[in-house]
C-alpha cells in the first residue's frame, strides 16, 4: 500500500494472531498461548533466502489474461534470469463497496481464504506455486493484515474485530485516504486468530513460502511474533518480508525496506544529496541493525511506479543501471519489479487494468548477470556493513562511490560516478589482489591508479582466486 500519511509508531507489545473463519491448524494445538501475551521467540532465517533476490509479480498487470496461467509460462524466462524468490502482490478477492476504480485496490481484500477470480481458481494458483518450486524458485504471497474491505465476509458477523469511533461506526485505517478499507482491531484476541488461522491456511493448503505483510508497522509487532511462531511451527523455512523499515520488526521478520536508501537515490540526480549521504547511510545502518537484519534494496515497486512515478521518472534515464547495480551490491537484498527487464518507463494504473508491455527485454541481460553474481559470489552474501563491506577513500568523494564487498576467499569491488559529469580520481586506500572487470566500465583496478568514469558510469570488479 502507499505509505500512511501520519508518522505511525511501533509498539514492543509481544503478542499476537492466530485464526477464525477457518479450521484451527495443527500448529495452534501444540500451544495454549494467549495471543494477548508478551512471548520470547527466536526465528530463523531460512538458509535459502541468504544469497537470494527477489521479484515482485504484479499478476493482474503482468499479462493481458492477467491469470495464474498466463504468469505461469513466464517462469522458465525468470528462472534463466536468475530470480530466487517470487513475491506476488495479493491474490485474494478484492471488495465491491467502495471500491476505487473499475478494479478495485489489490489492497482491498473481501475473504482471506480465496483468490481473486480474476487471477483464475486456487487449483491455478497451487499450481503456479508447483511449478515455481520445481524451478527452484520459491512463492511467498503479499499479506494484508492491517485491514479488510468493505464487504468482508468478516464485518457483518464479527464487527468487534474492526476498530470504532466513539459513536460505534467502523473506521477506514487512521491517517489514511484509503477510504476502499476498514480498519482491523488487534485488540480482540479472536480476530488475531482468525487472521493467523487465514495465513495458515495458504502455507498449508498451497505450500507457499511465506509472506511480503503489507504496511506490517501498522498491527502490532506482537501479532506478527506470534503469526510467524505459528507458521514456523507449521512449515519451518519459511520466510517473512514486513512492509516497514523500524529494527524492531526484525523481532518477526526476516527482511525490511531500506526506505532512506531510496529516498537519497532520489535526490542524488536533482543534486539535492550525493555520495557522502550514501555514506553516511551506511554508517547509520550499521549501527541500527543487527547482522541477520536483512534490509531490501529497490528503486521502484508497485507503489512508487504508480504514486511517484517509475525510476526513469524519478532519476532520468541515464542514472538508473547504475544505481541499479547499486541495490545488488550493497548488504542485504535486491527487488526487482516486474518489468523492469523490459524496461517500462510509464506509470502503471493501480485500479484498472493496464498490461505491462513486455516486447524487446532490454534490460534482463544485465538483471542475469547481477542475479547471477548475487547468488554466486559469497562476497555479496554478507547482510550487515560490519564484516563484509568497507568503504574505499577516493580523491573524488562527493561524486564517486568505491567500495569492496568482501568474504574470506573473495571480493567484488565496486566504483561508481554518481554524478552528470566525468570523473578522473584515484582510489587512495590500500587494495590487495587481482581482479577482472564483471559489469561496466574496465578499470585499473590498483591504489592511486587514475580511473575515469563517464556521468553516471560505473564498475564491478572481481577478484580472481590465488
């Protein structure tokens, strides 16, 4: 969803949400925990998420059909792209009251236990899910917790789990304009477990992988630590993407946005930030996250193409491979959205249809090599800037980037230029071994050797074994 208007605050309340509206799930019985109640839990990241990327599948835009089916005979094209881990927006019914649009919000959900007839049935999806894994490839659905449409199956029979104004009249989300949406109440322990119940029945009934928890910050973090108990319990390896950029999420999940990373992206190339705020960037981040906290790296999604516009809009077109490669090279993970192998420069409408137009895949080339050197070269698989990223001093320093990413028998240096002018500079700090260029520009790849990088140019160098 696109971000709330109204700063939103995070509360440590350790609890959370289990089900309703469907069979109690084994997992549920293995405990009598009161979902209101603070509880320690440690999760686990799954080892197959630890070198991965991640695509964000946009079913209804994706093809004209706009089905399972058709998205489905894109998965051999992705899997030699490399992608790793699918994360498609969501797949159950959208509401008819209030809807916006002729389509309706994918963020407007009318019942949690269907898909949406538009995509096809749950036999297509299951399927879908199928095929992904036989690929290798992993499916994790995009879940709305925060709220529920209008004429969800849940609001006539259960409105104390929706929240109230003072006069008893359910409200849409505080802060908001989503006014296709009612709010949920986490403050009834029976809609926390219908709600776990309802992420249950998908892991269970269809084998997906986990979840992308939309605007996660706005339930509370003691209802995600109970769902993901619960989902682990019932399916371990299973991996957790919130919505939200606050450390405290990382108590439940496994991976959160790097939000200020694209926000300095974005000024870069008006000239507002450069690179000593990418820098500093890095420092804070080091500071604030522990070394599992995964933070996902990206430079548009399906918010920020259709609200502020796509990454051409917002940067231009001439600095978006750079920083592109910028998301893959950085610790933690990088989003790809769908299409931007194509590449689409438009807005894609949020409440109609509107296909992506996929003809000539321009970019997939580049997006192959970056995916295959994020899954191969362990210098890349490090998540936190302590112990496996140092910064390298260079004579240019506003205006170009250099770093080395780094592991016990690797390394993959990285140079760019984020600016509109060519740069001639030297990387002044000390740098061991050989290396053969990857991606970009081939440079001298030794202390004080004079580079020079065209606008908006950039580097990736690899380190060759002794």
């Amino acid at each position: 969803m696109k971000k709330v208007i109204i700063p939103i605050i995070s509360l440590l309340v350790l609890a959370t949400a289990s089900l309703a509206g469907f069979n109690s799930c084994k997992s549920q019985s293995k405990t009598s925990e009161n979902l209101m109640d603070s509880i320690p839990y440690k999760k686990t990241m799954p080892e197959w998420a630890r070198n991965a990327n991640i695509y964000e599948v946009n079913i209804r835009q994706y093809t004209p059909e706009g089905t399972f089916k058709a998205f489905q005979t894109q998965l051999p094209r992705l899997k030699q792209m490399g992608v790793d881990i699918l994360w498609i927006m969501p797949i159950n019914p959208i509401g008819v009251k209030n809807r916006k649009g002729s389509l309706g919000s994918y963020y407007s959900i009318s019942d949690y236990g269907k898909v949406n007839p538009e995509y096809g049935t749950e036999a297509d999806f299951k399927n879908l899910v199928t095929k992904a894994h036989k690929l290798g490839m992993h499916v994790i659905i995009d879940w709305v917790a925060n709220h529920t449409s209008w004429d969800n199956v849940w609001i006539k029979p259960h409105s104390d789990w929706y929240t109230k104004d003072s006069l008893g009249n359910i409200i849409i989300p505080k802060g908001t304009d989503w006014h296709d949406t009612a709010d949920l109440n986490y403050d009834n322990p029976e809609l926390r477990k219908a709600m776990i119940a309802a992420m249950s029945y998908w892991v269970k009934n269809d084998d997906i992988d986990g979840f992308r928890c939309d605007v996660a910050f706005m339930v509370p973090i003691s209802f995600w630590i109970h769902a993901r108990k619960a989902i682990d319990e019932l399916k371990p390896g299973c991996f957790f993407l919130a919505e939200a950029g606050d450390p405290l999420q990382h108590l439940a999940f496994d991976m959160t946005y790097d939000w200020p990373l694209k926000d300095i992206i974005n000024e870069i190339p008006k000239g507002k930030k450069n690179v000593s705020d990418l820098i500093k960037h890095f420092e804070d981040e080091s500071k604030k996250f522990k070394p599992e906290d995964v933070r996902m790296h990206f430079l548009t999604n399906h918010d920020l193409n259709t609200w502020d516009g796509s990454e051409y809009e917002r940067l231009g077109d001439a600095p978006v491979d750079a920083f592109t490669v910028l998301t893959y090279m950085l610790p933690g993970m990088p989003l790809t959205y769908s299409g931007q192998e194509e590449p689409i420069k438009n807005r894609i409408r949020f409440f109609d249809k509107d296909t992506i137009q996929f003809k000539n895949y321009a970019r997939q080339g580049l997006l192959t090599k970056l995916n295959q050197l994020k899954t191969g070269n362990k210098a890349l698989w490090g998540t936190s800037y302590n112990g496996s990223f140092m910064g390298l001093r260079n004579t240019s320093p506003n205006n170009v980037l250099s770093f080395i990413r780094f592991n016990k028998k690797t390394q993959v240096l990285a140079v760019f230029n984020f600016s509109p002018k060519e740069q001639i500079f030297k990387i002044t700090d000390e740098i061991k071994g050989d290396f053969v260029n990857y991606l970009g520009e081939k440079i001298t790849v030794q202390t004080n050797a004079v580079i020079k990088l065209k606008p908006w140019d950039y580097s990736v160098e690899i380190s060759i074994p002794q």
